[in-house]
C-alpha cells in the first residue's frame, strides 16, 4: 500500500494508463498560463 501522504505515487497509480495524456495536458495549460501572464506583464507599463 502506498504511504497515507504520497499522493504522487497514489495519483501514478491512479492515472497509469492515461498518465502521460494527463501529465501533457497539465504541461499545455502551465504553459498557456504562463504566456497569458507574460502578454500580460507585458501590456502593463
């Protein structure tokens, strides 16, 4: 059993087969966030 507080290895046992599916998306949105924040800053003097 995996440890009560180890929630990466519950949620790479969780997601296991669409892991990498998953782990993309969350990459795609980090990096959609952190160019609308950029084109933000940007705007703002």
């Amino acid at each position: 059993m995996p440890i009560a507080g180890d929630l990466e290895s519950i949620e790479i046992n969780s997601f296991s087969q669409g892991n990498i599916s998953f782990k993309l998306d969350r990459n795609l949105d980090y990096l959609m966030v952190s160019s609308i924040r950029l084109a933000y800053l940007g705007c703002v003097p």
